[in-house]
C-alpha cells in the first residue's frame, strides 16, 4: 500500500519518457468550436476535454466560504504572509487564485523544459481544448509569466486537471498551491556570509532556450552544473527546513511524521517530494526543488538562485480535517459542508463520518407567541433540543433560515430548516413528514407558537 501510495503519486512527472505517436493524433482541421471561460477555441485531433470536465470550471472551491479547501488556502496563505515579511514589514509574498486555469502548451511544458516527448504532454494525461491549449496540469504553468513579470515570491492557488484513475487520494480535479522563493546572493548570504553561486568555471551561458533536452535519468541529482553546491545546499536547507516542514508544522503541529523522498522534476534540480504519515500510509502531499537556472535566466533573472514547490490541497486537508476519501471534496451534501468553518482557523474540527443514505429536508415555520422574539424570549437552541428530544439522530442539521416581523401586528416568525438522515437507512418521506408533524406540534405545546 505505501509504495502504491508513492508511485500513484510520483506519476505524473517522475515517469520516463515515451514515444508519443500512438496517442498524438494528427491534428484534424478545425471542425467546430468550444467555449471555455468565456473564449473561444477551436477544436482539433487534441480535443479532449469532456463536458464533465468543463463543468468544473468556476467552481472554484478554494475561494468559497468555509470550504475545506478554501480554510487550508487561508491556512497556508497566512503562513507566508506571517512568516516573510519584506523590509518595509509588507508581505513577501503575493497570492494569485483566480488565474484562467486555459493554458498554453508553452506555459504548461515548454516554459518548463519539459522534455518534448514527455509522458505528461500525453493526450491520455491531460485535458486538451485544442493542440495549443489544455486546463493547466499543475498550477507551476503560471511561473515563467509571473517571474518574467518581475515577482520573485508568489504563491498561485487554484485547481488543476488531469486525466488519472480516481482513488480516495487521486481526482481528475484537485487544487494546488505552487509557489517560487527567488534570493538574491545578498539576501541568501546574509545569514551565511562566504559562498558562491555559480562554479567559476561555468561560462554563463547555457544551452539554447529553444531547444528542450530530452529527459535525463542521468541528470545530476546534486545540483545543476553551474551552480555551487555552497548555494544549493543553503538554498535546499532555507526551502525544506524553514519553508516546508515551517508550513507542515504551523498546519499540523509540531509531532507531525514527515520523510523527503528524493525524486527526479524536469524544472527543478536537485528535486523532493514530502511525504507525511497519514492513516498508517506515507503520503506525498508536495513536490519541490532548486529551480533550473535557464527558466530563470528565460524570465531575465541571471544573478539569483530560486526555489519552488507544487502542494496538493486536497491531501492537505485530508490530513488536517481527517477526511478519508478525496471525493469528499466535491460533496455538496451540508451534512459534509457544514462541518466546516472557517471562524476559527486554528481550532478546526476532525471530520465526522456523513451517513451515505440519503438527506430529507423539510422547513418548519411558525409565528412566536406577541412580544417575544428570537433570542428575547425564544432561544433557537431551546427548539434544537427539542427537536433532538422528538426525532433523535434522523436528524442530521438543523438551522434557522429566516426571521421575519410582521410590519402590523409586530409578531415575529422564524423558519428552521431541519435536514433528516438515518445513519443505517433510507427514510422515506412519509416516515419524515410524520416525525416533522410531531416536531410541530411539540413546539406548540412547548413554545406556545403558531404553526405558519
Ligand atoms: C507537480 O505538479 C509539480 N508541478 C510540483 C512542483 C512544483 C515540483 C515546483 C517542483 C517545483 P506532482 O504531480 O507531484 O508535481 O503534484 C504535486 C502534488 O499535487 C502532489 O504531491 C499531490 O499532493 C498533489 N496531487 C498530484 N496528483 C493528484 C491527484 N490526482 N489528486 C489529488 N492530488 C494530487
Ligand atoms: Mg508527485
């Protein structure tokens, strides 16, 4: 199971490379043409996103409110806002999670010296919109246009897509956060005064952008050749020691079981994955490395050294919320949803089991008795108990969804949204409407209100 858990995980960029003939159809002349976040394309041979796929376009679950995924983004967001500041006290990092997951075959491979027989540009791993345009396969897509943009720490937030199986810890839609640390030689020598960055010996120029290499199993894992291992190993130990196991600390506590794992990335050398020892498993929860010197120099960057990571959210979260299965994730069921809040961020419940029956939701409206009011008079907690009194746990939430005061007789009326689910099997509605017609009449002899 472990190692089923690591090679699953290491798929997509560790694989070796492989003749891409079979899979790369010819490109067809354009037949018709697809609207995606609102542009047009049109579609060819490469086509392969489905409908399915697109509708997950937007729904952007780590921007809605108490989401899991959207409490670990602010979770680790903080983090870095907290941890680097600039000299002037202001963030050292900046936050892109709303960038157009539509990317071009340039930014999702060949901006990364991804090698152009690569197993991850296979039609089979990835989602097409034409032969120049895919739904980004990792959110590090974003890295060259934000460096060449002149940002050295950024962090990019958002989903990405990939054609895989889907297991409890593998979806074809998952969030990454991707992030990039540029120092300069002053900045990173100025807590370890001495070393150089570049060998002497290295001429400055390294081979021509255009032309991607073939993957190497061969590459030096050490570090790249014109770097000294001084700077690699200070900038290895400032990435792995303060930034990561700092963020995996601040998210899961000081005891967390953590391991590197050494691993092989077409744009970073040398390059690791961390794993974190979740459910008697070794789980890889992130990708890292020293950035390769000709991305930087491509982005117009030549005196300084980079690092960057690629973080899975749902694995993340998994671990921090105690969630057992991905799919969970995409849950719009409230018994999952409303779990979670994001009004405490660092006091966050453990996920309980949701009864996989399904959900019955009824209102129940009624007039409170003249001159009492909720909270003045009538406590919703009361009608909580009451209602746990009556129907026991079918009942999976309860909640107030309107308040009202009639403009002349100045009565206020409440309406509770009650959502019944048994934990070991289907209710059925008249089972439910039955339970939901003795709640009511508990709370008229209890409250002393009139059904609406
Ligand atoms: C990448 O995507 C690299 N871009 C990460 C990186 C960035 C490395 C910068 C070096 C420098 P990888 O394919 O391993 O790497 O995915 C990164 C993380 O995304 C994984 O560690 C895992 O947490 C998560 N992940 C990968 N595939 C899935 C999936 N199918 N479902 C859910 N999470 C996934
Ligand atoms: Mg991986």
């Amino acid at each position: 199971m472990l190692l089923t858990l690591r090679v699953q995980g290491a798929r997509h960029w560790v694989k070796s490379t492989r003749c891409l003939a079979s899979s790369a159809a010819p490109a067809k002349s354009p037949s018709s043409q697809l609207e995606v976040s609102g542009s047009t394309y049109a579609t060819d041979g490469w086509t392969n996103v489905t409908p399915k796929i697109l509708s997950y376009l937007g729904a952007n679950k780590h921007l809605q409110t108490d989401h899991p995924l959207s409490i670990i983004r602010q979770r680790i967001v903080n983090y870095f806002y907290g941890a680097y500041r600039n000299q002037r006290g202001n963030p050292l990092f900046s936050v892109y999670d709303q960038m157009n997951p539509v990317v071009t075959v340039q930014q999702n491979f060949d901006n990364l010296l991804i090698p152009a027989d690569h197993v991850s540009r296979q039609k089979s791993d990835c989602y097409y919109i034409n032969q120049q345009h895919l739904l980004r396969a990792h959110t590090t897509a974003h890295q060259v246009e934000l460096i060449s943009g002149g940002l050295d720490n950024f962090l990019v937030v958002g989903e990405v897509y990939r054609r895989e199986e889907i297991d409890s810890t593998h979806y074809p839609v998952f969030h990454q956060a991707a992030a990039v640390g540029v120092v300069t030689k002053d900045e990173l020598l100025e807590r370890n005064p001495g070393p150089e960055f570049f060998e002497e010996m290295w001429s400055g120029t390294l081979p021509d952008p255009k032309v991607i290499l073939p993957s190497s199993k061969f590459m030096d894992q050490t570090k790249q050749p014109c770097h000294t291992l001084e700077a690699v190993k200070l900038m290895e130990h400032e990435m792995k020691h303060h930034v990561l196991v700092g963020l995996t600390k601040d998210l899961f506590g000081p005891r967390i079981k953590y391991r590197w794992v050494d691993t092989y990335f077409p744009f970073t050398q040398p390059s690791w994955e961390l794993e974190i020892y979740f459910k008697d498993n070794w789980l890889e929860v992130l990708g890292c490395g020293i950035m390769r010197h000709e991305i930087l120099q491509r982005s117009g960057v030549h005196q300084s050294i980079g690092y960057a990571f690629g973080v899975g959210l749902e694995r993340l979260a998994m671990v921090l919320f105690d969630v057992p299965d991905i799919r969970l994730f995409w849950s719009n069921d409230s018994g999952f949803l409303s779990q979670f809040s994001e009004k405490d961020l660092h006091n966050l419940p453990k996920y309980k089991p949701i009864s996989h029956y399904p959900q019955c939701t009824n209102d129940l409206s009624f007039w409170l008795p003249q001159d009492i009011e909720v909270d003045a008079g009538f406590s919703p907690n009361d009608f909580y108990d009451l209602v746990r009194s009556v129907a026991g746990d079918m009942v999976e939430q309860i909640s107030l969804v309107d308040k009202f005061k009639h403009p002349k007789t100045g009565r206020s009326s409440v309406c509770f949204r009650i959502v019944y689910r048994h934990m070991e099997r289907t209710l059925t509605q008249a089972e439910v409407n039955e339970i939901h017609k003795q709640i009511a009449s508990a709370s008229v002899d209890s409250f002393n209100v009139q059904i609406r």
